[in-house]
C-alpha cells in the first residue's frame, strides 16, 4: 500500500484549484449543494430540538448560552453571535450550519480535485451535494454540520501539509482540530484519536515519514488533551444517565443494542443513502474493484472519517444506557457518514474512468454509480418540500387569523401512555397573543384561572391519535360534542364553540367532549385535565367520578398503563 497524493501529472489539480477541463462540474456541483440546502432552511420549520438549541441565544453571558444548550460552547456562541448581528429569522438562525454544510462541500471538492480524480471526484461531488443527509442537516441549527466541515478541513489541510510541508496549512489543520471538540464531543473525539492511529500505523509501517507525520498526530493529540478531555467531562457532568462504560452494562446492553441496530439503524441508514441494495452494492463493489481498493487504501483519512460515526453508533446502543423506543439513533447523526460513503463512491467512479476498455464490468459498475446519485434523489424532494416537524408559524398565523381576541385555544397532542408530550413550540414566537394558548397538560399539572368569558377553541394536533407517533403527517379530525371543525392545517385541527361554550365551564366541557372522542388510550390527558379544573371549582367528587368512569371505559391493559403513567406526570388530581 502506498499513501495517494493525487495525480500530480494535472496542474489545476496540484493547485488544488477548481479549474481546468472539469472544474465547472465540480463548480457546478458545489453550486447546487449551496442551493438545495438554502432552500431547505428557508422550508423546513424548526423543530423542538432547533427551538431548545436558539433558547438561550438573546442572553448576552457566554456562560449562559453555552450552559443553556448542554453542548460545547462553538456552535451556540457562533448562533448567538449571527442572532445578534443579524437578528432572528428562518436563515438567519440557521446560517451557521448552512454555511458551514456549503463550507463542507467546497472543502470536500478541493480534496477530491487535490487527489486527481477529475470527473470521476466531480461525480462524487454531486452525489455528496444532493445527499439527502446533507441538505437536510445542514440546515439544522444544532452542531452536525459545523463539525463535519471542521473535520473534513482538517483532512485537506493535513493533506496539503503532508505534500508541501506548508506552515499555513499546519497551522489550518491546528485551529480545525482545537475546534472539532468545540462543536461537538462523540465523533470528533473518534475522529481524532483515529487519525493519530493511523498516522502512526503508516510510520510505523514505514509508508510515512514520520518527520511530515508527527505535527498532524501532535496537534490532534493536544487538542485531546486540552480540548477534548474537558468537553468530554462537562457533556457527561450535564448530561448524566447517558454514559455507562462499565463492561457489565455493555453485556446487559448487547442483545437490545444488537437489535436496535439491526432493526432500527441499518433500515435508517437505507432510507437516507441510496435505495439500499444500490448502495450495498456500491460499498462491496468498491472493496472488490482492485484500482478502488487501492485508491481507498492509499487515502489515510478514510479511517478517521469512518470511524467518527461508525464509533458514535455503537457507543449510543451499547455504552449508552437509552431506551430505545423513546430515543433511538437519530438521522441528523448518521450525516457523518456522508464524508466516507462519498470517498468511496469516488474512487469506484475513478477506477471505472480509468478502465482501458469497455467491457461489461464497466458498463455495469458506471449504471450502478448512476443508479447510486439518481436513487437518492426523491428522499433529496421529501427533505426539500416535505415537512418534518409541525409548522407552528402556519398554526399561529391560522390562529390570529381565526380566533377571536378574547377566545381561548386548548391545546394539546394527544397521545399514548408512552408517548412523550410536545407543547406548543414557541407561543412568544409565532403568536401575537402567547397567552391565548393554553395546554392541556398544563391544566392538568397546575389548573389555572380561566376567564369567565371568552370562546372556547379547541386545537388538535393529530400526529399521534392512531396510538403512535410516526414520521408521516397524521391529522385528527372526529366529531367533538358540542364543537364544529374551524379550520384544518396538515396534522392541526382547530374546532369552534357550536353553542358560545366559554369561561371555565366551557373549558370543562371542550376537555370531556375531546377526551371522550379520543378514548381512553389517547384521551386520558384530557380527561385528568377537566378533573382538575372540576376539582379546582370545588366539584372534587364529580371529578373523581370522570376518572374512574375514563378507568371503567379502557381495558385493563390500557387503564394499567394510564396508572403508571399518571403516576409518573403528576396527572390525576386526585392521587
């Protein structure tokens, strides 16, 4: 094995400038990434975890911005900063991933057309510019882009120091790597240490001189040590009960882990990269292919760039004590893939440009890499145009345009036992009266005075009313006694008062007739809410009579699970 600088014999290519014969496909590519993930970030709503991230970012204490998103400190301070100068909006508050995904792609065309691969790099460009993990994560505002472009920076910048033993590049390599673990903690972390390993296994194996080697290892070591070792503790310190390395929970862990990933993560995995039996094929072919196997065995950051994500996946579902049906391995961590699956799509496109003649193999393996960019391209349509979370801009614009100044709006999700609650993101946010909504759970946690007048609305989000909550839009819209369907938006339901219902009692009676249209299943949160409320107007025993009514209607594997569950969230206002 030999490490591959790239074909030097190509001027624009030793610049690492995209010029040249082919430069405009890689222009072109990097071009089109910029716009789909603009687009992207322009269309997609933020969702709960984006609205939790941008919580703290009006604060002007650095301590509270960074201690306020439970992540390293670079991605909420460079959010906070654009948020300060630039204010808020849907761009705005997503510039820096946005930026820092086109910053990914440009660097990735400059190390592609760096190692010579012509066409068959601008091929792989464009794969990488219309994956659909990387335009939908890089219009995320949570740290997933920013430390896949430090990462592939490094890459490029210890690259060219290793060909031109350039200060500048070194220094690029230095700032990128104290950087990573600035933005983000597990896969940097694998990212690093497996760089080290293998820069030291080619020295060691005398394929690297270690005089290029040893800066690159003992900048990546420093910034371990320095950097690495106290984001590390302080993510575990505010994040406790998600770090179990001992090897009896890892055994515990291994067959649900196992499970999980065989039945959870691989499936996601072929829903985001190509149709899957097209990307298998990909990765096998790569591997037997000789001239691709040798390019991929020549380029030392494939490892490092593989094991970042590779390492985080299996440290979630087997040193991470989760339940997997509440959190299981997310999307927006398998964009770290992308870089690696990239690299070897490149060098299958080079061996099969390089390949003298045109034989069937050929014809074969060039429809395969076709099939690869053009099979990902409508899960690319569905990031692009397809919502993935409520859009509660559209709800509040819905709501201010419909329900009258003095109405009230019960809110709620409804869902099962299991099921987590989401509120109604943002009310400051998108609703020009945030006091107008008022949810369920709230009524149920602490009942709170309501007016004596004003309309009774009631808001419905629908998503998890079938009794579990999928990836596709789910709206509700059943018959509710005494109420008349207003208005409907994608998974929303709003319902008026048919009959003036108002105040107190009419919150009372929206709360039984929903909570009796949903069922038990999905219904009891109401129905602990009205009880609530009843109990709180000094009619104890009528609330306590809809309980156990609500226990009598489920069956008793539901009513368990109800128990236990308003055990666990403070729901019945009776116990």
């Amino acid at each position: 094995m030999r490490i591959w600088h790239g074909d030097t014999t190509d001027a624009s290519a030793r610049s690492g400038a995209l010029i040249g014969a082919d430069g405009l496909w890689y222009v072109g590519a990097t071009v089109t990434g910029a716009v789909l993930i603009t687009v992207t970030a322009l269309n997609q709503p933020f969702n709960q975890n984006e609205l939790a991230q941008m919580a703290p970012y009006g604060s002007d204490d650095l301590s509270t911005i960074a201690s306020g998103t439970r992540q390293p400190p670079l991605d909420p301070w460079l959010g906070s900063l654009v948020q300060h100068l630039l204010g808020e909006g849907q761009l705005r508050q997503r510039l820096v991933p946005v930026v820092a995904g086109i910053g990914a792609l440009l660097v990735m065309a400059f190390l592609l057309r760096r190692l010579g691969l012509g066409l068959a790099g601008a091929f792989g460009i464009w794969l990488m510019a219309t994956a659909p993990l990387m335009v939908r994560y890089s219009a995320y505002t949570r740290p997933y882009a920013l430390p896949l472009f430090l990462m592939i920076l490094f890459v490029y910048a210890a690259m060219r120091w290793l060909d031109v033993r350039s200060k500048a590049w070194l220094t690029v390599a230095g700032v990128a790597a104290v950087c990573l673990p600035l933005s983000r903690v597990p896969e940097p972390t694998a990212f690093l240490m497996t760089t080290m390993a293998t820069l030291c296994w080619l020295c060691w194996r005398r394929r690297l001189a270690w005089s290029a080697a040893w800066p690159v290892v003992a900048i990546a070591g420093a910034a371990m040590l320095a950097v690495g070792y106290p984001m590390f503790r302080s993510l575990k310190a505010s994040a406790s009960g998600y770090y179990d390395p001992s090897p009896a929970g890892i055994v515990n862990r291994f067959p649900d882990g196992a499970h999980e990933i065989a039945t959870g993560l691989l499936p996601l995995l072929g829903s985001w990269l190509p149709w899957w039996p097209i990307s298998v094929l990909v990765l096998i072919s790569a591997l037997l292919v000789p001239a691709s196997r040798r390019r991929l065995a020549g380029w030392w950051f494939v490892w490092p760039l593989l094991a970042a994500p590779v390492a985080f996946a299996l440290a979630y579902h087997f040193v991470a004590p989760v339940d997997f049906t509440r959190l299981p391995y997310r999307a927006r961590a398998a964009i770290f893939f992308v870089p690696a699956f990239v690299l070897v799509v490149s060098a299958l496109a080079a061996a099969v440009a390089d390949a003298a003649n045109r034989s069937r193999t050929k014809v074969a393996l060039a429809a395969l890499l076709g099939a690869a960019l053009v099979g990902q391209l409508p899960v690319t349509a569905r990031a692009l145009w397809r919502d993935d979370s409520p859009d509660f801009a559209r709800v509040g614009e819905m709501l201010d345009a419909t329900v009258p100044e003095d109405g009230i709006v019960l809110y709620d999700r409804p869902a099962g036992p299991d099921d987590d609650h989401m509120g109604f993101l943002a009310p400051k946010r998108y609703l020009e009266d945030s006091e107008q909504v008022v949810e369920t759970s709230q009524l149920a946690h602490q009942p709170r005075r309501l007016s004596d007048s004003g309309p009774i609305y009631l808001l419905v989000n629908g998503q998890c009313t079938s009794g579990s909550c999928g990836s596709e839009p789910v709206s509700w819209d059943d018959q509710v006694a005494g109420w008349h369907i207003k208005a409907r938006l994608e998974r929303f339901t709003l319902y008026a008062p048919s009959d003036g219902q108002s105040g107190r009692n009419g919150a009372i009676a929206a709360l039984r007739s929903l909570g009796h249209a949903l069922g038990p299943e999905v219904g009891f949160r109401q129905t602990f809410a009205a009880a609530a409320l009843l109990q709180r107007m000094g009619h104890a025993a009528e609330g306590d009579a809809l309980v156990q009514q609500m226990y009598a209607d489920a069956d008793a594997e539901t009513a368990a699970l109800i128990r236990e569950a308003a055990e666990r969230k403070g729901l019945d206002p009776f116990r």
